[in-house]
C-alpha cells in the first residue's frame, strides 16, 4: 500500500467516524461512510480492487448490521473494522474471509480510540459555557470546531499508520493462517448476519404476528426471481395499504364512540 492510498483510508476513516462534523454530519458520515458496505467501496476504489472490496465490505457490513448505539455508547467500533480491517485485508491479497478475520479484533481494539476520544472532548463543552458566560459567540463557535481535533488527528493518523504500516504484517498474518481458521470465520460470517437479523427484527416488530410478514418476503424471494428492488417496492406498498387500513378502523372506531357519547348525552338530558 502507498503513502498516499493509507493517507486517503485515513481522510475516509474520519469523514466516516462517529462524532464528525463534516459531511453532513452523522447522516452522511457515521451512518453513510461509516457503514462497512460503503468503506468498502471506497477502499476498493483507492486500492484498485472495487470488487474484492465490495465483497469484504458487504461481509462485513452483515457482522454489524444489527448494532446499535444507545445514547452514542458502542458495542464495537465499526470505523476500524471498516476502514483498517478491509484495506489491510485486501492490500494483503485476502478478500471478504480475511477482512472478518481482521474486522473483529480491531473492532474491539478500536474502542479504546474512541473512549480515548471522549475523555479529551470533555474538555471542550467546559470551553463553551466559560464563551457562553462571557457572551462570547466566536469562543463557543472556536470550541466546537476545536472539538473536531482530536478525533481528527487519532482517527488519520491511526487508519493512516496501521494501514501503511501494517500491511507486511497482514500479509504475514494470513499467510500463517491455517486454512480451518480462515473456514471459520467465513462459516461465522454466514452466521452471524442471523443474529443481526433477529436483533432488527426484535427492535423493529411492534406486534407478533407481524413476522408473518417477513416471511412472506423470505418466500417470494426464495420461490420467485424477483429482485431485492422489487421486492422493497412491493413491501412499500403493503406498509402503504397497513397504514393506510390501520388509520381508518381509528377513525370508525372514534366516530363510534362519539356517537355513542352523543346518544347517551340525549338519553340522560331527556
């Protein structure tokens, strides 16, 4: 890997870390760039290889599909999975296999980065209220970009060092791996995109029953050639019809129960 395809991962690395600013903040940093199935495009295009990089990112990307972050606490940090794991994975020769591999150690790894980042961004809401104090509009504008600095710096520079650095030792790293190691993480890469699943299934059904609606998909996509695209279009429309259908039974159920009232508002006046 060059200088300059470590120095363009690490510039992605912070544009798509949690906490950035820039583009459009965290829509089109942490939830757009930040996403592995993106970093994985980007890096492929950096390095050559868009599709051995889209393969590793969508591998990826299904480790950490159902990961959430509560009141900005995170579980792993999906920026060095994205951003170190699958560069390193490809500059080494490897693909999506070895980017899970690398991913899931430097995910937990990279919470430390980022814990570390908090601590020192503690300081700055203490420089705000002190400009606030003071009617000081330029200093809470000065500690809010200045806030930006440390996650800038660590975030460049460690994608930047671990992936120009580090690549002689991923190489080294893979090539030791006994070929059951490497069955094993693309066995667990299958497996866990299920877990994934269930957990967005169990956050996002309201109702019971409304499983049955998955899987009716799972069934037209098994049974039929229809597309991914299709099929979303086609749930569009039944999420348009539930929505619609549940909005009405409210309104008969409300105009019911006023003229219920209304009737029982006569009988009591007579």
């Amino acid at each position: 890997m060059s200088l300059l395809q470590a120095f363009l991962i690490g510039i992605f690395a912070y544009l798509g870390c949690k906490r950035t600013p820039w583009f459009f903040g965290i829509t089109g940093g942490w939830n757009m760039i930040g996403r592995p199935l993106v970093a994985g495009l980007i890096v492929g295009i950096i390095l050559g290889d868009v599709t051995n990089g889209i393969i590793a990112g969508a591998m990826v990307q299904a480790l950490f599909i159902g990961q959430i972050t509560p009141g900005g606490a995170m579980p792993a940090d999906v920026n060095w999975a994205s951003y170190i794991g699958i560069p390193l994975a490809l500059a080494a020769g490897g693909g999506g296999a070895e980017a899970v591999a690398l991913s899931v150690p430097l995910s937990l790894l990279g919470l430390g980065v980022f814990n570390f980042i908090m601590t020192i961004n503690t300081y700055f809401p203490l420089l705000g209220d002190k400009a606030a104090s003071k009617g000081d509009g330029r200093g809470i504008h000065r500690a809010t970009y200045l806030a930006a600095v440390p996650s800038a710096i660590l975030r460049i520079g460690s994608a930047f060092l671990i992936c120009y650095f580090g690549t002689p030792f991923a190489e080294s790293l893979i090539s030791a791996m006994p070929s059951q190691v490497l069955h094993f993480f693309e066995v667990a890469g299958r497996m866990l995109p299920a877990i994934g699943f269930a957990m967005l299934l169990k956050q996002s059904l309201s109702k019971t029953w409304m499983i049955v609606l998955f899987l009716l998909g799972w069934v037209l996509m098994i049974s039929t050639s229809m597309t991914i695209t299709a099929l979303a279009t086609f749930a569009l429309a039944i999420a348009f019809i539930f929505v619609k259908s549940e909005g009405n039974s409210q309104n008969i159920v409300t105009n019911v129960d006023n003229n219920t009232l209304n009737v029982e508002d006569d009988c009591y006046e007579d």
